[in-house]
C-alpha cells in the first residue's frame, strides 16, 4: 500500500543504508536508486515529517514563510517518481509564468543532485529554461503547468499532484485537480493531491475544508526547518539569525502570516474584505465594452522599492466591471512599460491609464519607447484628491456587486483587505482603483450608495 510506502518515504537519503532501510525496500518494492541519483540528502523533522508520513487523499502542508514547506513537497514528488516507474505527476501554480524562478528552480537547484540541463543528469526537462516536463529513467513523468492555462496538467489522469502556494487558487480550480487523481492512472494504490501554503484570510477554503475532514492541514513550524533551527541544540543557526530577522522586521498583516503563520480575520477599518470579494468572483465575460490596462509607477527599481501596478480591467455594456489580470511587479521603467504595452496588445485593450504623479512626462515617454508603445491609445492620470476619496466609490461598487473578479488575485486582494484609509495606497490597488475610475467615468456607470 502506498501509506505504508510513504511511512517508509520519510527517512532521509543519507539513512538509506541502514538495515531497517534495506528490509522496507524489499517488503515495499521501494527502488533502491543510488542516493546521489535520487536526490539531496534531506533530514524532515517536526511537523514537515508528520507530512511526509501523511496517508490522507488531500493533504495541505501550511505555515509562515521558510519552514521548509516547498522542500518536503518536492522532496517526496522526486522520491515517489523513483520510486513507482511511469508514475504521473504534476506540479502546479496558479500562474506557469510564477513557476520557473520560484518552485522549478527549488526543485532543480535543491532537490536534484544536479539540474537536468548537467551532462551528468539522470532526468530531463523539456522546455529548456521554461520545461513543460521532466522525464525519469524509469519513465515517471512530471507534468508542469498553470491553473491560467490547465490543459497539459489537467489533459490525463494523474497519480501525485503538487499545488505550490495553494491558497493562491480558487475552490473551484483545487476541486478541479482533484478529478484527475482518482486512481485511474494506475501507478500507485492510492493517489493524492498535496499542496503547500502560506496562511491566507479565516474565511478562506483550505480551513473549510479541512474543518469538514475533507481535506488534511498539518501546521508547519520555523523550528522544523533543520536549515534555520539545529535539530540538536534547538539553537538558531547562521542562517535562521538572517531569516528570522527578516521576517522579524514584517510589519501588520504580512507579520502575522509569514513570521507568526496565523491567519487573519478581515481588518476593521479597511474598504474591503475578503468575504466580499468571494462574493464577486465571476467568469470572464465573453464581451466587454471596453478594457483598460492601468499602471501606477514605481519610482525606482531597486531590490527594496516598490512594485509597479500594472493592472487589466474591463466593463461590459451594463456597467458591470472587472478585474482580468494582474502584471505587477518590481521592474524597470523599461520593463514595466513592456509589461504595460504587452498588455495592452494581449488584451486589445483601448486604452493605457499612467498615474504620472510619481513620474511626469516620463511614464508616457517610457511607453511610447518601448516596441509597439508608439501608437497604444494613452492617457495621464494625476492624483488631485486623497487616496481615500479616489477608493471609497470604487470599493462601493464591489459593494454593490456592481465589480467582480475573474479568477484570484492574491497580492492585489490582500492589498485591498489591508489598506487602512490614511495609509501610503500600494502599487496594485492604486492601479486598480485608476482603472476602474476611468472604466466608470467614460461609462457613466458609477452607482453609489
């Protein structure tokens, strides 16, 4: 049985040797590939062993940022793909384009002994920089793929699949997943669906679904992490005095969720919450009247400054409003007006919105100078009225149910959640709230209560 498999699973590599290793390899049927062919040598204590060790059919691992969540992921995917010839797996993010330098790289950089493009690699990645798949010697396949653009993670029956940063999808996408773990694969006796995360909102659906038994949420701890805790002393080493003082320095919300691992109720004060968010998701619409990309600059672009919002809305004819992509991020000027004008082309959009407080004439230039800049439809935004005066019509409007969102937008929904009226307004919720006023300005579709 694969539970029994999976208890085995968590020794470590470098304990492979031992007689008790020897005799579950026999009794389990465990391939015994040499360790430097499998993987790192890794030790998982804490609650991150409990996980490995978990037999449940969902299976969340949770917890504040660097406990080693992402690592007992990967680790036991890469132990099971040698494990079980043939066997079928996905990883999956909510986005492909966030998987390449984040979760690919952990698992190619941390948990192969060498990257697949080395000479000396016993797996492939097809795809080069940006792999759809990697393929093992004994034909277990790993299927690489965004929720954004699901067909090659969900096109066949799957054994094992990994959801990085799963409280980044919606309900509906995680249910989806779990269709194609049903054991029609055939590889294993008991497939399963597993996901690491970061604490969201109370409100979200991993709790509600682990509350009703449907799905199993071990908590994650710093002190489990053998690479920021020694596991003998219990003392903090080099680098957990590093990371810890990091994290340390969060402030508010972002405290809470990624040093202390709690998860947050709604704020008071704040325009938004997230339960009315979840009440306003919706389909992308088939037609829109108009689509604007909005973009509020950052000043610089270094490791510490801010992002820039870049930001895809639309209306319909009714005067309904949506939200439809996400593009922010820390960039330069170059970059971002790229990113703005990629946008623009992607989404025949009819308009570029440029909150120029920040830059003047130069977030036009930035654009126009760009490939394809020259003739997008543009327009300059400056701010004359307070952040609070400029949000509070819009966030009436999701009130209303008169906004929705297509799909999760996780930066930009803990923004609008956080942001407490007197409070510096970030990159993604001011470009949001200059897209949609000019949405609903041009419209005339403003509804307010």
């Amino acid at each position: 049985m694969l539970t029994d498999q999976l208890s085995m699973s968590r020794l470590a590599v470098e304990q492979m040797a031992s007689e008790a290793w020897q005799e579950a390899l026999r009794r389990h049927q465990i391939s015994n590939a040499p360790a430097g062919d499998r993987s790192r040598p890794y030790s998982f204590y804490g609650r991150n062993r409990e996980f490995v060790e978990l037999g449940a059919h969902e299976r969340i691992l949770s917890g504040p940022a660097e406990t080693g969540k992402t690592l007992a992921c990967l680790w036991l995917l890469n132990q099971l793909c040698w494990s079980f010839p043939g066997l079928q797996a996905a990883i999956v993010r909510k986005t492909y384009k966030s998987m390449p330098g984040t979760v690919l790289e952990t698992f190619e950089k941390k948990i192969l002994p060498v990257p697949p493009d080395d000479p000396g690699s016993a797996i492939e990645a097809f795809g080069g920089k940006k792999p759809e798949r990697y393929i093992y010697p004994n034909r277990s396949t790993i299927w690489l793929g965004g929720m954004d653009n699901p067909d090659r993670v969900l096109s066949s029956e799957r054994d094992v699949i990994y959801v990085n940063q799963a409280e980044e999808l919606t309900l509906e996408q995680w249910e989806t997943l779990t269709t194609r773990v049903t054991g029609r694969a055939g590889n294993i006796d008991e497939p399963f669906i597993m996901g690491d995360c970061n604490p969201a909102w109370g409100t979200h659906w991993i709790l509600a679904r682990d509350k009703t038994g449907s799905l199993k949420k071990i908590d994650s701890r710093h002190e489990d992490n053998p690479v920021l805790y020694d596991q003998e002393t219990g003392e903090l080493t080099v680098q957990g005095k590093r990371s810890l003082s990091t994290l340390d320095s969060l402030t508010g919300v972002r405290h809470l969720r990624l040093r202390i691992g709690q998860w947050i109720t709604e704020m008071p004060g704040a325009l938004w919450t997230h339960t009315l968010i979840e009440k306003n998701r919706a389909a992308r619409p088939t037609e829109l009247a108009r689509i604007v990309v909005a973009v509020d600059p950052a000043v610089t672009a270094g490791e510490g400054s801010n992002e820039t919002g870049i930001m895809v809305q639309g209306i319909d004819q009714a005067g309904n409003g949506y939200v439809l992509d996400d593009l922010s991020g820390r960039m330069s000027p170059e970059a971002w007006a790229r990113a703005a004008v990629d946008a623009y082309r992607t989404w025949q959009a009819n308009l570029i919105v440029g909150e120029v407080n920040n830059g003047g004439d130069l977030v036009e230039r930035n654009i126009r100078t760009v490939e394809g800049g020259a003739n997008v439809s543009y327009k300059s935004v400056r701010a004359t009225r307070g952040k609070y005066t400029r949000a509070e019509p819009v966030s009436s409007m999701y009130t209303q149910g008169k906004i929705k969102h297509c799909g999760t937008f996780p930066e930009l929904e803990d923004q609008m959640c956080t942001w407490l009226p007197g409070e510096t307004s970030p990159d993604r919720l001011d470009g949001m709230v200059w897209g949609f006023t000019e949405l609903f300005d041009l419209m005339g579709s403003w509804v307010l209560s």
